[in-house]
C-alpha cells in the first residue's frame, strides 16, 4: 500500500526535459515509482490528469530565519509550491551569535517577543528542528553575523586574533550543517570587511565544500566591479560562487546585466563555478536604513539612531544620500513597506514622497524621523529595476529562483506589514506571466530553474528531481491558471493554481489549505 498516488499528471521532472504522462507513487516520504500506468493502492489518490506534477519547489534565496521559528507553517511559500529554502542569505544567518551581537540580534531578528536560546548554528537549527517546520531548510551562514559577533560594529579590520576566531566559525557553521558562506556586502558590520578578509573566510568554507553567495557590494554604479570581486573570491577562496539576486538598480545601470551575464560566462568559460539567482521583480525590498552611508553605522543601531538626531550630522548625510537617492530613480520609488509604531502605522504602504508631502517635511527628514521613531528598523519597497533586464537575467541558463523574501503568513504578527509581494509570488509569477503568459522562458526550463538547478547547486542529490528514490517533495499544479495574486498594494494573497504541496512524502498544502503538516527536515551538509 503506497501513502499516496498522484494519477495521470504532466510530469515535469525537473531537468528542464518536456513534461511526460506518468503515475508518481509516494510511500514512506520518498518517490517509490514513476511509470505511465501504475497498478497500486494507495491511501491518497490524486488525480492530476489536468494537472502538472513538479519537484518540489525550492528557494535558493531566502530570509525566513526567525520568520520559521514565529509561524512553522511557512504560510506565503509553501502555498507557492515552495517545499525548500535555503536561508542565512545576504550575510545575515539567525547563528552564531556572541554576549557582544546579542542585542543587536534580539532587535533585528525577533523583537522583544521571543527569546534567543541559541548561540552556535548548530543550536539554532536543534531549535527549529524540534520545533517542527512545514518547509525543508537548507542552512548557510552568515559572514555578517559571524563579523558581529567577533568584531562588532566596528569599521575596521579585524585584528589577527578576531580573524582566526572568524574562521573558527566559519569552520564551526560549516561543521554543523552549512552548505555556504554567504555575504551581504552593502549592510554594515559585513560591508567594513575588505576582498582579503572575505578571501580568507571562503577558502575556510571552502575546505568543507561550501559555496559562496553573495549580495554584492554594489548592484548599481558599481555593478560590474562587484561582478568580478565576487567571481575573485571564488577564484581565490577556491569555491564556487553564487550572485545573489542578481539586478542592475537605478535607471542609469539599466542594461548592463547583460555585462554582468557575459563577465559569469566567462568566468565559467575559463572553469570558474559561477551562478546566480534571481527574484521576478522590478522593485527591491531591503531597510530603509540602507539608505544611510556604511560609517553612519559605525557602532551599531543606537550610535547610528544618535547621528541621525544630530542635526548637523543629519545635514551631512543628507547632503550624500539625497544626490545617491535621486540617481536611482526618487523618492517616489521608495514605497514604505513596515511601521511598527502607532503613529506611523497609516503609512504603510505610502512612497515616501506622499509620507513627507503629508508631514510638511522634506524627503530625508521624513526618513530620519521614521527610522528614529521605529528604533532604527523601517522596511522599504524600491522601484529601481527595468522589466527588460528582469526577463533577460530569467531567461540565462545559470540562474535560478530565489525569493529574497521569508515566509510570511495573512494572519499574525507576519501579516502585520505591507511587504513586497515576492514574499507570496516569486514561483508562481515566473511559472504564471513569465513563462506562460509572456514565453520569456518554457515552464519546463522554469521548473527546472526552480528544482533540478538549485538541488545541484546545494548539493542536495536526492531532491529536486521526479525519479524513484528520491525524497517525496512534489507540487501539483494547473499550469493554466497557476498565477501570483500578491500584488504592492495588497501583497498578502496566495496564488492560484496550486492545488498539492507534499514535503517529504506529507501532504502540506491540499485545495482546503494548509492541512499543518510540519514535516520539513534540516538538510543540513553531510560531513
Ligand atoms: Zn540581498
Ligand atoms: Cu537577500
């Protein structure tokens, strides 16, 4: 007796092959069979004749690190298809943490509302593992993390002793499960780190088989001199390399990803592992306070908070910020996507711009006041990206999908904010308007850049691919209808079309919703 039998669906099997008619029997949380006629019985039966049936769907770039441990449910993914995410990305992993990162980390990642009982990477992922996840989870490691809680927000180099204990977790992170070193090079403490100092971090993550994955130093002016540091540490630290969310922002970069794809093809050319990921947006979605220059950070959020009251400090950087802001598009671009404040809450969702107009302020003070009335944390949705270069980046061969969202939830403190959308739509987006409706790329090459890419990518040799013996993660899916319904201005909707979601051989989303199945694993790197 098989757990579940999926009947007569277009398998779409993950290698980017044309979708074949088959049977797909699950039992004991792994694809038993997949043969055109299967004579079993099974508990489930689901009939897929009009259906697509797909490898789980996995998020090769994600921030759901405390967002698991608020709601397992893992709500806007899974509801996407979503069945794996690869989180600690950007350089900003929920593990290691110090005495000295300790606060900043109560406020960045959880609010006051819950308490941090971990320390070490292999702590946090015991805590999510014995709370249960909907989701599989694939962890990295953040080297931002890692440099706060060794050096602090310090802009300086580490000494030699705060490098080897640097390493030492890297080490630590990669022994306990990690499968990357990530970076996120435009946040501070990771941006005061110099190409020698991220170098000598990868080759340690290298020794255990890790890949590096970075969000760049700059993906706008700067855009290709980031290409190639990225593409250098790799070379250098011995690793393959992944480029995060790859994009060019700001109307004056607009174009040059076809650069970028080129300097990735070369590199691959002369035998570099490069590839990249990407979310199906034109808008980015980060914190306002990034707006701010890297030494304004210089000794964490307080210090930052008591620079922007100095009025002539706040002159000062206005003087910087408000010419960068301009370039890349305005202060209309600037949607306000989070406000935890009571008075500030009405403003969710308004452009910056309107929220000034509406304060009598000016566009600067207007963000200063809000990052000082929110403690230093307001969430921005930026429009700063060209549709062109969205479909050309889909459409390369290297890259695949990533989110650089969490999960989030309509109902609870997730549901609080107005976030980006790409927190409930990246999948179904690419499969809906890019490959159905607009034929930037076929839905099978979409499916493959959503499973058979990244499984290989991470190393993850028994998923991402419909074939006996593998691990029973499945969607099944009506390719005509499938389509996002987040939009900017109401972002928490689950999609359409997505009518089974199975992780490792549980059904987690059935056509009556979650069914609160958690049954998720940390897949963490074998030793
Ligand atoms: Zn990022
Ligand atoms: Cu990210």
């Amino acid at each position: 007796m098989d757990d579940i039998l999926i009947r007569g669906g277009k398998v779409i099997d993950g290698t980017g092959a044309p979708w074949y008619r088959a049977d797909v029997a699950v039992a004991g949380g792994r694809i038993r069979a997949v043969a055109r006629r299967l004579e079993t019985e099974a508990r489930l039966v689901i009939d897929a004749v009009d259906r697509a049936v797909a490898p789980g769907f996995i998020d090769a770039h994600s921030h759901s690190d405390s967002a698991l441990l608020i709601n397992p449910k893992a709500e806007s993914k899974i509801r996407q298809g979503v069945t794996t995410e690869v989180i600690g990305q950007c350089g900003s992993s929920a593990a290691p943490l110090s005495e000295l990162s300790l606060e900043e980390a109560k406020h960045s990642l959880l609010g006051e509302e819950m308490e941090i009982s971990w320390r070490s990477l292999a702590e946090y992922l015991a805590v999510l593992e014995s709370r249960g996840v909907a989701v599989n989870v694939v962890p990295t490691v953040g080297h931002g993390t890692i440099r706060e809680a060794v050096v602090g927000y310090d802009d300086r180099p580490p000494t030699t002793d705060e490098m080897r204990r640097m390493k030492g977790l890297v080490a630590e992170s990669m022994r306990a499960g990690a499968r990357a070193l990530t970076t996120g090079l435009i946040y501070p403490p990771g941006s005061y780190a110099k190409t020698e100092e991220l170098i000598e971090l990868a080759r340690v993550a290298a020794e255990y088989g890790g890949i590096y994955m970075s969000h760049m130093r700059d993906e706008g002016d700067h855009l290709l001199d980031s290409v190639a540091e990225a593409i250098e540490i790799g070379e250098k630290g011995g690793l393959p390399v992944q480029i995060s969310h790859h994009k060019a922002v700001g109307p004056a970069n607009w174009g040059r990803v076809r650069d970028s794809l080129a300097m990735i093809e070369a590199a691959r050319a002369r035998g570099l592992d490069v590839t990249a990921d990407q979310y199906p947006y034109v808008a980015t979605s980060t914190g306002l306070d990034s707006l701010i220059p890297d030494w304004a950070h210089a000794g964490g959020t307080a210090a930052m908070l008591e620079r922007l009251k100095d009025g002539p400090i706040r002159a000062e950087l206005g003087a910087q910020v408000t010419p960068a802001t301009e370039r890349r598009g305005g202060w209309d671009k600037i949607l306000i996507s989070s406000l935890r404040a009571e008075g500030n809450r009405r403003y969710q969702g308004w452009a910056l711009d309107a929220i000034a107009r509406d304060r009598g302020l000016d566009p600067w003070e207007t963000a200063c006041e809000l990052i000082i009335s929110e403690g230093g944390y307001v969430g921005m949705v930026r429009f700063a990206m060209s549709e062109e270069d969205v479909k050309t980046v889909m459409a390369h061969p290297v890259v695949m999908i990533g989110s650089d969202g969490s999960c989030l939830a309509p109902y609870g403190r997730l549901g609080e904010s107005k976030p980006h959308p790409r927190n409930y739509g990246t999948f179904v987006r690419v499969l809906g308007k890019y490959a159905r409706e607009e034929g930037v790329l076929t839905l099978t090459e979409a499916v493959r850049k959503m499973t058979g890419l990244p499984a290989a990518r991470f190393g993850l040799w028994d998923r991402g691919l419909v074939r006996p013996g593998m691990a029973a993660d499945l969607v099944v899916f009506d390719p005509d209808t499938v389509a996002e319904r987040a939009t900017f201005a109401y972002p928490h909707q689950y999609p359409a079309g997505i009518d089974h979601v199975i992780v490792n051989g549980r059904v987690a989303v059935d056509p009556n919703g979650h069914t609160g199945a958690l049954a998720g694993q940390i897949l963490r790197r074998p030793a």
